[in-house]
C-alpha cells in the first residue's frame, strides 16, 4: 500500500513522508496494515474496533438497531426477548406487526442481551414483571426514552441522523403501511417518505435516461 500523502510539490501534487525527507513507520504495530496511520502506532480499523468492542452490549444493540431500522425512541426501549425470532438459518426481529431479517452480528448481540442474567432488586423478584431487553433497575420498567437518547449518544452514535437516514433507505424498498409499522411513525409520515423516496429515484433515473441518450448521440 502507497504511505499517507503529507505534502505537495512544486507542481501542487500530493507526496508521501519519505519523499519530503520525513521518514516514518506507516505500519500498524496491531495488524500490520500499511498507509492508514490514526494513533499510537495503530491504523483506523484497529482503533474503532476496539471502541466498538469496549461498548456495553446494550448500547451496541440499540445503536445498531437504530441506525439500521429507525424505531421510534418508546417502541426501542419496550423491545423484550419475545420480540426476538430466531431460525435454524435467519434471526428476525419483530418491530410492530412485521418481523425484519437481522444481520447475523447483530442476531448473535441480540441473543447474547437476551440471554444474560438481569439484575433485580428483591421487590421485583417477589412481583416478576416483563423481561426487557434494555431493562433498569425499577421493578417492571423499561429504560426510559431519554434515558435511551442519551445511552448512544455519550458513544457517539448519531442516534438523531440515524432516525433520518433509516426511513429514508427503507423508504425505498417497503410500502408506506409497512414502513409505519416497523418505524412506529404515523401512517400520513410513511407516505411523504415514500413518496421522497420515489421521487428521489426517477430524478436519479429520468437523469441517468438523458445521460444515456446524450451518449447515444455522441
């Protein structure tokens, strides 16, 4: 791999360390990659892994879940393991009335958050109320919504961009009652996205038409 460019020429291209007298070690003392320096010796990958793995599993499982799905911040943090359905080849999770297809990573983190024991003081042992995915210590209740917010959001997962950009991807590929239903967002809501969706499309499509014919022409 091509070390980092630092610098440019006289000409204003670009030009790596060494070929400014600057030499330096662009190999990740962690995985051996070569022109991706971030910090201390390690490249970028190595790095966000790491902050990824030190994440608590329920954050990485609510972060995940929104940027992927866009739930509305309540339906999220009522989510319990009933909701989870797992296959002998496909995990799905049931948002609303509809199960969507997880991605095998996040099934394994969901399973794992399902699965491990809960705290619980001694009033709620004696009174068992709903097992929650994203429990709290008072007894039968979910994480609360801003509790939920800020969870993410000290990681910097930009729970407020994902809740835009979910809708918007699912826009594109599901029908306005579905996309109601999964996301939790009004049934009026659904059909601007996907009427911005559908928009957006044949734009990108009428013009691709006309690049094409220009081409032709040519």
């Amino acid at each position: 791999m091509v070390p980092p460019l630092i610098a440019r020429d006289d000409h204003g291209a670009e030009v790596c360390g060494p070929c400014v007298g600057f030499a330096a070690d662009y190999t990740c003392h962690q995985c051996g990659r070569v022109g991706n320096p971030h910090s201390r010796g390690r490249c970028a990958h190595c790095v966000l892994a790491e902050r990824v793995n030190a994440l608590q599993t329920d954050v990485r499982a609510a972060g995940a879940i929104t940027l992927l799905f866009g739930p509305s911040t309540e339906r999220l943090c009522h989510l319990t393991p009933e909701h989870l359905k797992f296959g002998d080849k496909h995990a799905h999770l049931v948002l609303g009335r509809h199960p969507v297809l997880l991605p095998p990573r996040l099934a394994e983190l969901l399973r794992r958050l399902a699965e491990q024991p809960q705290l619980r003081p001694q009033l709620s042992r004696s009174h068992p109320g709903p097992r929650w995915l994203f429990p709290v210590m008072v007894p039968g209740k979910p994480i609360s919504t801003h509790g939920m917010t800020l969870k993410p959001g000290r990681h910097d997962i930009p729970v407020r961009t994902a809740r835009n950009a979910a809708p918007a991807a699912l826009a594109a590929v599901l029908p306005s009652p579905i996309l109601a239903d999964v996301t939790g967002m009004h049934r009026h809501t659904a059909l601007r996205w996907v009427a911005y969706a559908r928009r957006d499309w044949a734009e990108y499509l009428a013009a691709r038409a006309a690049d094409a014919e220009e081409r032709d022409r040519h």
